[in-house]
C-alpha cells in the first residue's frame, strides 16, 4: 500500500511538470470572474476563460469621443500581438456622456467603422461607485478612468501592471515596450 501511494506522489508530480506552462499558469484573477454580456448581443464573455494566463488589455471606450480613433490603432495592436497571447477587450461607457444610447450604433461604429474584432461588452459604468467590478479593481489598484480610452495592462497572472491614460496613443513606444515584457 506505502509503495502504491509513493508510486501515486511522483506520477502526480510527474504529470504536473508535464502539463504546459500556460495550463499551469491559467489560474483566474478573482477579480476577473465575471461574465459581461457582449456588445449589441445577448452572447457573454466569461472574463476568466477570455484571459486566463494571457497578458490582457482593458480598455474603457466610447463611440463620440475625440479618442474613438484609437479603435483602429487598438485592433492594430490586437491583430500585432494575438497570436503571442494578448487579449484585448473593450467596455463602452457613457460615464463621460459620449456613448451611444442604441447598441446597435455603438456595435456599428467599433466594428464597421473601425475593423473592431476583440471583444467589445455592453455599455458599463467604469467610475464611481457603481463602477462595474474590473474598473472598480483596476481603480483601486490604479485610477479610475479620468476620460474614454484608458488603456489597463494586466498580467498572466491578474496583476495590474500599469495604467495609460487616454493620451497615450494605442502605438505608442511605451505601451508596446509594456506589452512585449508582458507576453
């Protein structure tokens, strides 16, 4: 019986340090244990099963802002980066009154105008008190959205990394020098 428990322990071991680092790093941030509803869809996106293990990018976006431009410069960056990883999702707010109140326009704008194909979620609160739960955690670990577009870094591991502010353009040198250290 000792020497069947024995043999038990060290295929056990053996099967863990078999397994891929990404399966063994996959754990799920709490934080990120959520399911969104999807922009203009009744669909959702399980945050944990979207980003587990993954470098993710978070950003709070709206449709009539002078930085809507940036979804082009956003999915640029997804389509640059995807296949080593990175996910990129994005929350419309109309916490600075520049969403759209129809869904479908808002859904028309990210994805016809712009090329948008990472996930976009239904319009959230993203400051305040009754910010949804990740801007709540991204705030409190960071700051809370100042203005659309801020762009939140997060680790394989659920880590917060770093916060760029609106200005910091999608392409910018140290947004990928963060992104590439991320991966």
């Amino acid at each position: 019986m000792k020497t069947l428990t024995s043999l038990l322990a060290v295929l056990t071991a053996l099967l863990a340090f078999a397994m891929p680092a990404s399966a063994q790093d996959a754990a799920c941030a709490q934080w990120l244990e959520h399911e969104v509803t999807k922009l203009n869809s009744s669909d959702t996106v399980d945050l944990c099963a979207e980003t587990a293990g993954k470098p993710v990018l978070l950003v709070n976006t709206a449709s009539y802002c002078g930085f809507t431009y940036q979804f082009t410069a956003l999915e640029a960056l997804f389509q640059r980066f995807k296949d080593e990883g990175l996910v990129v999702i994005g929350f419309p707010s109309d916490d600075f009154n520049q969403e759209d109140d129809n869904a479908a326009a808002t859904a028309e704008i990210c994805y016809v105008n712009h090329g948008v194909t990472f996930p976009m979620t239904e319009v959230v609160k993203v400051k305040n008190a009754d910010a949804h739960p990740v801007f709540a955690h991204l705030g409190s670990e960071t700051e809370a959205p100042g203005w659309n577009f801020n762009k939140y870094l997060v680790g394989k591991d659920g880590e917060v990394l770093v916060h760029f502010g609106s200005n910091v353009e999608p392409d910018a040198p140290e947004m990928i020098a963060a992104i590439e250290a991320a991966l």
